[in-house]
C-alpha cells in the first residue's frame, strides 16, 4: 500500500499528527481520517478512503440491469432495498415502464422500513461513539424485527436484491402486512424510549449542541443532502420534490433542524423515523390488489440515451446515472453516492473542535464505507 | 408531475382507472425518445446568458443536457451557478467513448437549483489527455468528485487543489473505469504481499492479469 | 498463644494473604457482576457458558490473560513500559491495608481486627498512597510510544489530578466532623452520635462519590481510555498479564473508591441508623449470626450498592468530553466543595463535632 510518509498529508506541522483508522472503533469501517491536532483541538483533518474499493461501477458494465442488483445491496450495505429502489426506477424510466401500484407500494413500504433500519444503526452506533452503551443494544433489538420481516419477504435479511426492473419478484406472503402493522404500530413507543434516554440527557446535549456546525449555505456549497441538510434547515426531500413511486400519495412531513449541530441532526433522524412509520401504516392501508410485475420484455435492453434518477436514501440523496447503449448491459452506470460527498464536508466541520467531536461528527454523519469506497 | 419522472409514463395513474381498457403496466412500455432540446426553455437561458455556448441540447425521458466547449466549462458552470441559480451539484462525473472521434470522453455536470427544482446537465467532450478546467472553485462539492473522476478515467482537471487518486492507492496503475481496463482486474500484488514491489510502487497494466 | 511472634508476624501476614485474596477475586468477580448486571440492563444475557450460569467466566478471564502472549512493543521505553502495570495495582492493593471491615473479635484467644492495621492518619495513608497510581498511568501511556496512549495519559494526569482537590475537600469535612484521621476513629464517631456522616455531609457525599467515578477512569468520565476516541487510551499497548494487571487495578480501585465511600458517610460496618433501630438489629433473628460476618456484611452490602451504581452509570451515560469534565471539575466541583467546607466548619464550630 505504500509507505504512509509518501502520503503524509501536512508536510510541515509541528502539531500532533494522530491516524484515526482504517481500523478504529469508531470509524464506521475503514475509514482513516488524519488528524493535525494541537492538544486535543483539531487543526484539520484529511479523509482518507479507498480501503474498501471494490470497482462496483466497472462490475455494473459487465452485468445485465437486473444482475447489477445486487452489487447494489453491497455498496450501502444497511439500506439496501432503497439502494435496489433507485437503480431499478432509473431503468424503467429509461424504458417507459409503468410499475403496477401494488409493486410500488410494496416497494415504498420496503424503503421506509429500510429507512428505520438504517437510523437505527446510526443511532445506535452514534450513541455508542458517544459513549452511551445502552441504545446499541435496543435498537438493534428493534432491527431485528424488521430483519425479521425481510426475511419473510425475500429470504435475505441484509442484501434484500427485492426489487426488479418493472416490478417486485413476489408478493407479499400471507399475513405479512399484519405482520409488518404489528411492527409499525408499536414502533413509535420504541422511539419514545430511546428519546427519553437521550433527548434530554444532559452529557447527550453537552456532547452534540453545538457541535459540528455546518450553515445551510456551506451545507448546500458543500453538497450534503439527507439529514445533514435538513438538519442545518434546508428543507429538501426528494421525495417530496420529485416524489417517485406513490409517494405524492402519502402524507407525511419533512422533519427540519435549525442550527445544523450534531443535536439538530439526531433530532431530524428521530423524527424522520417517526414519519417513516407513518408512510408505512399509510401504505398498509391502501394497498392495492393487482399484479406486482409489469409487462417487460425478457431481455432488459433500455434505448440509447441517459438517465439520472435519484432516491431519497437513508444518507441522503442516492442518485443513479445510466448510459446506455442500446445494449443488455449498462454502458456506464454510475452512483452518486451520498456518503462519499457527505463525509467530504467532515474537516469543514471538524475544524477548531476536540478530538471527541470528531467521533461525534463522523457518527452523525452517519456514514458507510461500502457506499464510499463502492 | 417533475423532470425526473417519465412524461410518457403516468405512473400516478389511481388503480381504479374504471374506463381504461388495460392498465398501463399491461401494455407494451413506450419508451423514451432521444429529442433536440435547443429550444427548451432551460437551454435558452443560458443561451440568453451566455450566447453560443451551447453547442448541442438534447432531452431524454424530461432530462436536459446541454453540451459545451470544454475550455468554458468553468465559466459556464459559474454564470449557471450566480446568474441562473444552479447553487447545488449534484453529481459530476464521465463516460469513457473509446472510439469516439471527437474526443473520448464526456464529462457530466448534473446541477439543481431551489428556486423551482429544476435540473440541467452540462457535458463536454474531452480527448484523451487534454485537461478540464476544474469546477472546484465554484462547487466545493466538486472537490472529491473531480478526484474520483481522474482516479476512474485519468482525466485531468486543471486548477484543481489536491488532484489526487482517491478510491485507489498512489501508484496504482491504469484508471479502472476506462473501456480498455480489463473488466476482470488487474494483478495489482495487493494480495500477495511480494518481498520486491514493482518500480513505482504498483502492478503493471494488463501484465499478469488472473 | 501468648508467643509475641504469632502476633506480630503470623497473624499480620495470615491477614495480608486473606485480604488479598480477597480483593483480588473481588475485583475480578466484579468484572463478571458488571458483565452481568449491564447484560441484563442491556435486554441481553451475558456470559453464562463458562460454569454453572457463567460463575466461572472471571476464572477464565484469568486464565485466559496468563497464557496470551505478552507484546513489548518494540519502540517502547521498555523498563518504564513494565513499570506502569505495577504502579497502578501496587497502591491500589496497599490501599486496602487500612480499610476497617469491622471491629475486632476474639479468635483462639487473640483479639484479631478484621483489617490489617489501623493508622492514625489512614485517610491522609490512603490519598497518599492512591495518587501514586496515577504515575503508572501516565508512564504507561508514555512508554508504549503510541500516540492514542500518549493521549490517554495525558487526559488521565489532568483528570485525576484536578479531580483530587474536590475529592480531598469533601473527605476534609468528614474529618472535621469526626475530628479524626483514623478510619476506625471515623466509623465510631458514626456510631457515636447516632448519625451517618452521609446526612450531615451529603453534598461533600455526592461530591466524593463522582470525583471517585472519575478518579477510576469510569463512565461517564472514562476519557482515558474512551474506546470510540483512544482506541482503548493508556493501555492500548498492554496485552497479557500487563493488561490484567491495568484491568485488576481499575476494578480495585472501585472497590477502594466504594469502601472509603462506605466507611467515610455510611458508617463503614454500622447497620443502618444504630441508635434508633439498635432493638431490631438485636432480636433473636439476628444475633446468633457472629459480630465479625455482621459487620463485613453490613460493610459489603453498602460497599456493592456503590459498585452497582458504578455499574448503572455505566449502562445510562453518555461520555463527556474533555473540556468539559475540566470545565465541571474546576468550575462546579472545586468551588462547591471549598464553600460547602467552609459551611460544615461553621456547623461542626456551632453545633460542635462528635468528640
């Protein structure tokens, strides 16, 4: 890998030079940030990424659109049904699809579950960089349920591949969406407890008001999108801007913050899973009979053009860009990957602080580095 | 109904449609058609703005690209972002046309502005070795997506920062999403731990492929 | 059994190895309690494989930490790198000396104190003696050569350095409400009037209890060796039975901090309210227990109420951050504690001590 001098991002310092990761406890994976410290205040801090760099997009050329499916689980590996989600909308919007509604809904209540799950692993995680040890195990507890309910659906609990060009694979088994009620429906006295552990624990707030300041400017500037943006006030969902599959059916509100600190983000997720489980229930209750695949042709070849199509991930906007040929498989299908441009603005917001903010800062950005590195 | 959704397909159509024949998801798909977009109204305000710099338009499926001069990319991008409002990019990135007569690769500006949520894309031809003006000073986002591109394709963009490899080491060699890199990898010895590395700290292209 | 030389080596040295062996296995089933305590907290099980419900797991632990290898980094100041483990265990062991469990008993003949020795300045003996186990921390952090232990010792000298004043104040009003240095002297003033130290003293109470959470380096002011930010802190580079002995003395110390909590404001081997409840303590249900298992189990009951609420802060808080455990040692505690001695010196001065 190279000697680490050859790389030695701040050639001439006389502070402290710190190596946080690749491996690290709190580093979300393999994530290195170098730190120039001065005590324990951070003078700048470098990202370092690449570690866990798999050439997904050069995978994507030699697979057909629906066999690039799956390498698309892998690269944010805690949301994968949204991640199935955008990739499959850009192609049939490529090709004229049109979803048949149950397939949609099916698909949106997968999403918002997906959703919950990955705010729970960053609340968990994010509580446990902290140092509260306690939430990870709750949350997760409530992660499993949804697991739990992937599995039912579509045999995988964590690389779902549930979604197809043109509709879903199956349908939902029996008793599933009582099931899935039965989850949502207690779900919210979940959240509850884990607010009242945190919202208003004094150390909770001393340790995130205030810290990891980004402005709405700099946070556009800087190209955040998802919970970072939101939270420093920019009110921006896409799915309420280019709402996709039904969601402009569906009621729900889009959770801002004011100040744009680490407290104003944990309170956006907080409320964004509330939401999430009001689209659910929302979906449970319409919807519609019919088919769950569309007319398509065998071969998946979509005509020659390009296509930018965007989800609203967990993380933040997850955007698919394909080329196509005319061919069976993608030209050039390209990510844009909302971790990898979120954690650019990390020295940004980092800078002046202590070296525990730094934890802090990388935990609610909420970061994954299979999605980074793809 | 927005840009991103396809104009020819209703998705919202309610399921109940009682008077359709057949619901659309039963029919053949209609897809797309690739059209000239020189008179769309996004492509004339920059036209308005900055006249006969847009040396191509085109739409597919309700997205607009407007193809420019490589050498103006960056004025272009900063009159789009303080005269037209494009504040937020959103995706930059290339395609690698191997065989391409003029200029092998594109590189793609994917831009949003909030004042009515629209979005263009600009696109430039650029020929193999022939550096882009970077974008970095208009769009701090472009920072790192500048990187990976020249990392993925080698291309160079002139005035950026930090132009550094990002997703691969110092010293691989070859951009992994050119056509010509072959789709199965190269031996880059990362695995194999050898005592001796070869000159410049990398594998050789295409050499000891597996 | 008259013989002079029993007395002065033989039952000394018998007390030395008991308590020692006692602590030793203390602390090392305290780590299976917390292990337990924060599972079930934790809406999990904890270690229950290892023997019957997982009692043999600290065993194990043991076990387990003899025979890993044992790494010198090879960089590291190597004789300052050996010499932390034992600086930190050393005092935290020694410290127990003066520690009363209970009152003396007649055994074969010959009055025997359940505690090694009773020194008039036991509490000046025991700050003395603890503060040295600081230097094994910052050595160690020092001498791995290790930047995430460098910084962990570092932490740990400010931390337990500017933690010691406020801790210092609130023990300085219990001894001017008992107007001794002796432990033992302290737990009879307790029982002499009739009143644990804690009612009188709650705030220099509170006050040493938390300063002692962060004089051992435990949630929520475990900075030292804050896992998400350090890496594991001071002792990053330890393995083996240098990490054992690291390990070993954090949970003596917690059980040094709970002890002198227990003896200084909860009448160390007293039951609860001695005066009031004395009829209850003396009915027939309980006094064929003998006086020596009374007390010291009066004295652990008390002791592990602190060790759980150790263990409950724990599983409930959230880390602090640097500045801000200096900003709560300086500017909260330390003036806190100086005001509230000057207001028990005005009370012990009105309503007079316990002479």
């Amino acid at each position: 890998m190279g000697d680490i001098e050859a790389v030695k991002p701040f050639p001439d310092s006389e502070e402290m030079e710190i190596s946080f990761g690749p491996q690290h406890p709190a580093t979300h994976g393999v994530l290195r940030v170098m730190v120039k410290l001065d005590g324990e205040r951070i003078v700048d801090a470098k990202p370092i990424i690449g570690y866990l760099h798999r050439g997904t997009e050069k995978i994507f050329e030699r697979e057909t659109y629906n066999g690039a499916i799956p390498h698309t689980d892998r690269m944010d590996y805690t949301a994968a049904a949204t991640n199935n989600q955008g990739l499959v909308g850009a192609v049939e919007r490529m090709m004229g699809i049109t979803v048949p509604p149950r397939a949609s809904y099916i698909r949106m209540i997968l999403a918002e579950l997906q959703r919950i799950a990955s705010h729970i692993i960053w609340l968990g995680t994010h509580a446990l960089d902290i140092g509260a040890q306690s939430p990870f195990f709750y949350t997760f507890e409530e992660r499993e349920k949804i697991l739990d309910l992937y599995e039912e659906y579509c045999g995988a609990r964590l690389t779902l591949n549930a979604m197809r060009v043109g509709g879903q694979p199956y349908d939902l088994p029996e008793g599933w969406a009582a099931r899935c009620k039965t989850f949502v429906d207690q779900f919210p006295a979940r959240i509850a407890e884990w607010e009242r552990l945190l919202t208003t624990n004094r150390i909770w707030k001393l340790r995130t008001v205030g810290v990891g300041v980004i402005s709405a400017e700099s946070a556009i500037e800087w190209g955040l999108t998802g919970p970072p943006l939101r939270g420093s006030g920019v009110n921006w969902d896409i799915r309420k801007v280019f709402p996709y599959d039904h969601y402009d059916e569906v009621e729900f509100e889009i959770p801002i913050g004011a100040h744009g600190d680490t407290y104003d983000r944990y309170l956006v997720r907080m409320e964004e899973m509330r939401q999430s489980v009001r689209i659910v229930q929302q979906c449970l209750a319409r919807l519609p009979e019919g088919p769950v695949m569309a007319k398509v042709p065998k071969v998946i070849k979509p005509p020659k053009g390009e296509i930018y199509f965007s989800v609203e991930g967990p993380k933040g906007e997850l955007g698919y860009y394909v080329v196509s040929d005319g061919g069976a498989n993608p030209y050039r299908l390209h990510v844009r990957p909302s971790c990898f441009i979120n954690l650019q603005a990390l020295p940004e917001m980092v800078r002046g602080q202590l070296v525990a903010d730094l934890i802090a800062v990388i935990g609610t950005l909420d970061i994954v580095l299979g999605e980074i590195d793809r | 109904m927005t840009e991103q959704d396809n104009p020819t397909a209703p998705a919202e159509t309610p399921p109940q449609a009682p008077a359709a024949p057949k619901a659309p998801w039963e029919e053949k798909p209609v897809t797309p058609v690739l059209r000239d977009a020189r008179d769309h109204a996004l492509v004339k305000e920059i036209a308005a703005v900055l006249p006969g710099v847009v040396l191509e338009a085109v739409e597919f499926a309700g997205q607009v690209t407007a193809t420019v001069a490589c050498a103006r990319i960056a004025e272009v991008c900063r009159t789009c972002k303080e005269r037209l409002g494009y504040s937020f990019l959103v995706d930059l990135t290339a395609v690698d046309w191997q065989e391409r007569p003029q200029g092998r690769f594109d590189v793609i500006y994917w831009m949003h502005r909030f004042s009515d949520s629209r979005r263009l894309r600009l696109k430039v031809n650029v020929a193999d070795g022939v550096e882009v003006p970077s974008v970095t000073g208009v769009w701090k986002v472009a920072n790192w997506m500048e990187r990976e591109v020249f990392d993925m394709f080698g291309i160079y963009f002139s005035g950026h920062p930090n132009l550094e490899r990002i997703l691969t080491w110092e010293g691989f060699n070859g951009h992994p999403l050119r056509k010509d890199f072959p789709i199965e990898g190269i031996d880059t010895g990362a695995a194999v731990y050898p005592d001796v590395y070869p000159p410049g700290g990398g594998p050789v292209a295409g050499g000891e492929g597996e | 059994m008259a013989n002079p030389w029993v007395l002065f080596l033989l039952v000394p040295l018998v007390k030395i190895v008991v308590i020692l062996g006692v602590v030793i296995l203390l602390a090392a089933y305290l780590s299976f309690f917390e292990r337990k305590i924060l599972a079930y907290m934790q809406i999990r099980i904890g270690p229950n494989r290892v023997g019957p419900r997982g009692w043999l797991q600290p065993i194990a632990d043991a076990l387990k930490l003899f025979v890993k290898e044992d790494i010198l980094p090879s960089r590291a100041e190597k004789f300052v790198y050996m010499l932390g483990p034992v600086l930190v265990t050393a005092p935290a062991l020694v410290v127990f000396s003066v520690i009363p469990f209970g009152t003396g008993f007649k055994l074969f003949g010959a009055e025997v104190t359940p505690y090694l020795t009773d020194v008039n300045i036991g509490i000046l003996f025991i700050l003395g003696v603890s503060s040295v186990g600081v230097y094994g921390i910052i050595l160690g952090g020092w001498a791995s050569n290790n930047k995430f232990s460098l910084m962990g010792g570092l932490r740990s000298a400010a931390q337990l350095v500017s933690y010691e004043v406020p801790m210092g104040l609130s023990v300085v009003t219990v001894l001017l409400m008992a107007s001794s240095l002796s432990l033992v002297k302290i737990v009879e003033a307790q029982r002499n009037s009739g009143v644990w130290f804690v009612f009188p003293g709650f705030i220099a109470f509170f006050i040493y209890f938390v300063c002692g959470v962060a004089e051992t380096n435990r949630n929520p002011f475990d900075l030292p060796e804050a896992e998400s930010e350090l890496v594991a802190g001071f002792h990053t580079e330890y393995s083996g039975m240098k990490f054992a002995f690291y390990f070993l003395a954090e949970y003596a110390n917690m059980v040094v901090i709970s002890s002198i909590a227990t003896v200084l404001f909860l009448g160390g081997w007293l039951p609860p309210f001695p005066n009031w409840l004395a009829g209850v303590w003396a009915a027939p249900v309980f006094t064929w227990i003998p006086t020596v298992i009374w007390n010291a189990g009066w004295f652990l009951v008390k002791m592990f109420a602190f060790l759980f609420v150790y263990i409950w802060f724990r599983g409930t808080f959230p880390r602090y951050r640097f500045d801000q455990l200096m900003a709560l040692g300086w500017k909260v505690f330390i003036p806190v504690s100086l005001v509230n001695l000057m207001a028990v010196a005005f009370g012990v001065l009105l309503i007079g001590g316990s002479r």
